[in-house]
C-alpha cells in the first residue's frame, strides 16, 4: 500500500511538471531581412499627390504567468546592435573583372573589407555603371561604362544589399542597359534607388527591416550629362535633385514610416576635395526636412564630414572599385544600438585593381580627412563631434 501511495505521488508529480513545461516556450529572434519598396511620388505632377500611408504594426511583449509564484518571463529580446556599411563609387572596370575572373572576389577586395561588408546587416554602394548587352554609347561623351549582367556576382560575393543608381553613367548606353540593370537587380534580390522605369519607381524609398526597425533609402543625382536624363522627360531614368523640392517630399514622407533615414546623392566637381556651397545647402535641407544620415558621391576623392543639427553628412566617399589606383578610399559604418548611433570608418586603398584596407599610416589618414571636415573629431576611425 506504501509503495502505491508513493507511485501514486511519483505519477501526479510528473503529470504537473509536464504541464508546467508545456506552459514555457520561447520565441527565436527572426534575422532574416525584408524588403521593402514604397513610392511617394507617382508618375504624373509630384506637387499635388499624396504618398500612400503606410501601415504600422504594434508588438506586444509576451509574458507568462508562473502559477501562484507571480513570475512574469518575457520572451522580448533586447534589441540587437544594427551594423550599415556604406562605399562610394563602384566601377568594375576592365582590370577590376580581370582580377575577379582570375582570382574571384578576393582578387578585388582584400578579407578585411570583404569581411567587413558580408557581416553587416545592410551594405550600400553607389553603382557608377549599367549591366546590359544592348545599346549603344553614348555621343560627346568622353566615359562611357557598361558590364556583362553576369558581373552581378561580384556583388553578391561582397555581400551588397542595395545600391545608388543616381549618376552620370547609369544610362551612358541608353534605356535598354538601364531597363536590363533593374531586372537583374531585382532578379538577384539587390534593392536599388535613385533611378528607375518612371518617377515613381526612381523617387521611391526602398527598405530594409532589421529586427524591430526599418531602415530608409532615398537617392538622387545633381549630376547628369543632359535633361534627357531626367526621369521626368525620359523614362527609364534618373531621379534629380537640381531642385530639391522632390526629394525633400519624399524625405518628410519617408521619415514617418522608417527609423532611420539615409539620403545617398551624386554631387560635387570631380577632384575637388572641398564640397560646394550648394553640397553644404542641399545636405542641411534634407536633414532639416529629416534624414537621419547624408552619403555622398561623384568627385571620385575623399570630401570632408560634417556634424550638423546632431546627424553626419560625408560628402563624398570617394571611389572604392574602379581603375588600377586609388590613393585614398574609405568603408563608413553607423552602428545603432537602441537609441544610440557610434560612426567609424574604415580607410582603404587600392593598388593593381584590388581595394585593400589601409594598415599603416592610419593616423595620417584620420589627419588628412579631419582636415577637410567641419566640427568633427577622427580618433581611431571613431567619428565624434568638436564640442
């Protein structure tokens, strides 16, 4: 009868530890990325269409309640450090894809950068070319690039999630180069901004959601060889920024429904390592209309950074694959954990078509680009801000 009772007490202990672990779950942290696309400016008069609203979606913090012990266990992560990785102007031209046919990507970018862009969670360039087979060059113009779509590999192997089609190459060889590089974009699941089939598709905000938060891209050019190029009087196109009235709509909209907005523009006078006064004019106006961070391109050389109203503006990344050399290149990172935002660059070179990070003379490096900045400290390629 006692060893009932026990078996008896065995069984029922059992039964209730079964039920409290059957009470207990968990939740994994979902880390794969989405997409997004969203248009504000439809393909007719900008000035007088509405953006869509976009839809927001509230999470609730799980608790479980533990029986009579009054212990709540909330399933909710902290949130994870989020890592973005910009470069500037991207060409590969024909001794950057001698290399990659030879050597792969390794023969194009050393394993510290590579490393660096394949472990960020987003990673940016600006695309300085079209893929495409068809078209034909463009007259009067001393430049004109062009790649195999095949060559879309090598941006996968560096791990790029979205590029900047706003410039002065993208359509050197016609539409049809320019339709081809949006389809293989999209085949290959790279987002692309700044150019597109018509207004809509060029002026619109591409995101990227990162755990809890999403994460905005907008891009235009100041630079164009002729008005044709404008989106608005060809299409496909290029999304502009001559006047900025467009694409300061598109920034207020946008920043309603991301948290963190870039604005990555083509600007400047190539070689020119000091920004123009209308670089300075353009980048605070898209802060004040509410970006969150200024990228710039074209001048194919460092320009300086600028602390202003609490956000960064790096006026031009300067190249980071193109030709044989580049004395002086950088990988810029924003790192945001919550609500705090660390900004750090990486300085780079590149010698016999391959992009290399820079090992030695660093601080020289910080130095230089201190130099050309404005109200910015460089220390250890952390960026803070002169007080």
């Amino acid at each position: 009868m006692k060893k009932q009772k026990i078996l008896i007490s065995l069984i029922l202990i059992g039964i209730v530890g079964a039920a409290l672990l059957a009470g207990l779950y968990y939740t994994e942290k979902n880390d794969e990325k989405q997409y997004i696309m969203t248009s504000f400016v439809e393909n007719k008069e900008p000035d007088t269409e509405e953006g869509p609203e976009e839809e927001t979606e509230c999470l609730a913090t799980e608790q479980l309640e533990l029986s009579e012990s009054s212990i709540e266990l909330e399933t909710e992560q902290p949130q994870q450090p989020v890592s973005l990785l910009f470069a500037g102007d991207v060409y590969l031209s024909g001794y950057v894809t001698e290399n990659y046919d030879n050597e792969g990507i390794t023969g194009v970018l050393d394993e510290t950068l590579l490393s660096e862009m394949q472990s960020a969670d987003i990673c940016m360039i600006n695309e300085e070319f079209p893929f495409g087979t068809t078209g034909t060059p463009a007259e009067d113009k001393q430049f004109t690039f062009r790649l195999h779509p095949s060559y879309i590999s090598v941006f996968e192997d560096m791990g790029v999630d979205i590029v900047s089609l706003a410039n002065n190459h993208v359509l050197d060889y016609g539409k049809e180069p320019l339709q081809e590089t949006l389809q293989v974009l999209n085949e290959n699941e790279i987002l692309y901004a700044g150019a597109g089939k018509d207004l809509a598709d060029a002026s619109a905000l591409r995101t990227i959601t990162v755990g809890k938060e999403d994460y905005g891209f907008l891009s235009a050019s100041r630079v164009i060889p002729v008005t044709e190029w404008d989106v608005r009087n060809a299409q496909p196109g290029v999304f502009t920024t001559y006047d900025e009235t467009l694409l300061i709509e598109a920034i207020k909209k946008a920043k309603e429904s991301c948290d963190f907005l870039t604005v990555y523009v083509h600007w400047g006078i190539e070689r020119n390592t000091t920004p123009e006064e209308y670089q300075k004019q353009l980048a605070h106006a898209y802060i004040d209309a509410g970006a969150d961070l200024v990228i710039g391109a074209h001048p194919h050389v460092l320009q300086g950074i600028e602390a202003y109203n609490g956000k960064m503006i790096f006026y031009s990344l300067g190249n980071f694959i193109f030709n044989q050399s580049i004395e002086k290149t950088m990988l810029v990172k924003v790192t945001k954990e919550e609500n705090a935002i660390e900004y750090s660059i990486l300085p780079a070179y590149a010698t016999g078509a391959k992009t290399n990070v820079l090992a030695a003379e660093q601080e020289a490096f910080y130095s230089y680009l201190e130099s050309l900045s404005y109200g910015v400290t460089i220390e250890d390629g952390k960026i803070g801000v002169k007080e």
